[in-house]
C-alpha cells in the first residue's frame, strides 16, 4: 500500500497539472467508494495537498477531494476523453483543456470521499491521524509521549498512524532498523524515541527522494516506478545479511503484518 513517500510523489506530480483546472464533466463505477468523484462536475481544483497517506485536493467551493489509493489504486492524466474501455477505471474527471484525470484500481481498495473543508469526521483514520513527520511541534518529547499513549508493540503503533502519520510497513521496519529497535517492544524511552523520529525522517526523506518503493503495483502519475525498492536495508530481506552485522534477518508476521528484523542489532 502506498505510504508517504509514493502518496507525496504523486501530490507533487499533479499540483502543476490539476490545481485551477474545472471539471467539466465526471463518471464513476457504481460502488459507493467512487461515486462521490460525480460531485465534482462545475467546480475547480485549487490545491492538491497531502495529510499521511492521504491525498486532499480543495476545490473553489469548500469542499475537499480525498483520495486513498489503496493497494493497487492509479492517478493518471489523459489526453482527450477518459478510457472508458479500461476494466479497471473507478472513477475519472474530465477536465477543461481537453484531458481527463483518471482513477484505476485493479483490486479496487481504494476510496474517493468528498467532504466539506476539514470535515475528516466520516475518515477515521484520517480524523485521528498523528503529526506529520516534519511538524516542527513533533518534537523527540512530544514522540514520546505519544508512543508512551499505547501498550502495543511500536511498530503496531506507527502503522496505526496515532504516534505519526504516513509510515506504513516498509518504512516502519527501515526506522526501526537504521534506529536499532527490535519491533515488538512496546516501551521505549527519551532517546531512543528520538532517534527512532530522526530515522524516520530520514527514510521517509530517502523514499521522497527515490520517487517512492515499488515492490509491485505502485506507479507515479507518469506511469513511472520508483527506485526506493533499490535502497532498502530490512523490508523484505528475511533471510539475508544483515548490512551492519553480517546475521541473517528474521522475518515474522507481528500484528498481521509482515516485518523484518536483525535478531542481533535489534535485540529486545
């Protein structure tokens, strides 16, 4: 599932292409998780933001697109009229100037929502959604006082999105190995909160900069793959040397997850 890199990559693909632009017209698959794109029709984009892996593009009337890809979920431009021949077009958005946004979906897990300005109350995970990482009020106190809220393992508790918002799997397991902390414990103290912040800065950084992971489905707005996948230290690599160490990662699925570890630099 895209997390705040690749989500990020394509806000910055499409806030040159969509921001101004009206809808001049609107379709959608009949299920309830596209259909709000008809709303659309007559009014303009005037932003494409992002909040943790969600996508937020305001429009001149007060209301907001949300967009969740999902797991396999595509925004795209197409010149002319939208491809209404592609099976897995969910929802699209013709747009003045001749070209259409399109939304495919090939396992149709993602949502469209359209909402009032900053009325996340119906998006729970959203609505609850912790600092972004960059926030400068996330402090190394203010992390830790966040992951001190939950008893649960703290990789569960960075994919719940509470303590910080946008990191998913991979992310989470890249931290908390650049930060040396075994996934499933469930207290950390001061310092380690802070370099456990400091490592997912920076990974999230490196994810931006590499235009995102894609393991498999993931493509920016230009149809691209990112290279982040070349990068990674722990994600996937159960079995093979540690980078630091030399020991074989272990993997383990942790709160139906699956997540990778080094049993001797990340020792509980």
């Amino acid at each position: 599932m895209p997390e705040l890199p690749e989500v990020e990559t394509v806000r910055r693909q499409l806030a040159p292409r969509l921001v101004g632009r009206r809808v001049v017209g609107a379709g959608s698959h009949p299920s309830s998780k596209f259909t709000p794109a008809t709303r659309l029709t007559g009014t303009t984009f005037t932003a494409v933001r992002r909040r943790g892996k969600y996508l937020i593009i305001p429009t001149m009337d007060d209301r907001e697109l949300i967009v969740h890809l999902g797991m396999t979920g595509k925004l795209r431009f197409r010149d002319g009229s939208p491809d209404l021949d592609d099976p897995y077009l969910r929802a699209w958005w013709q747009l003045d100037g001749e070209e259409a946004l399109e939304f495919a979906d090939v396992r149709r897990f993602g949502r469209l929502r359209v909402v009032a300005n900053g009325d996340y109350r119906d998006i729970p995970t959203l609505f609850h959604a912790g600092p972004e990482p960059w926030d400068p009020e996330l402090t190394p106190k203010r992390f830790h006082e966040l992951l001190a809220l939950s008893r649960r393992a703290v990789k569960t508790q960075l994919l719940s999105q509470r303590p910080i918002a946008g990191v998913g799997n991979i992310y989470a397991d890249e931290a908390l190995w650049l930060a040396r902390i075994n996934p499933k414990v469930t207290r950390i103290g001061i310092e380690r909160a802070e370099l456990l912040l400091e490592s997912l800065q920076t990974v999230l950084i490196q994810g931006v900069d590499n235009g995102g992971t894609t393991l498999r489905d993931y493509r920016d707005v230009d149809g691209d793959v990112g290279s982040n996948q070349h990068q990674l230290l722990a994600y996937g690599r159960a079995g093979r040397p540690c980078f630091r160490c030399g020991t074989p990662l272990r993997g383990f699925v942790l709160d139906a997850r699956t997540t990778t570890y080094c049993p001797r630099c990340q020792r509980r």
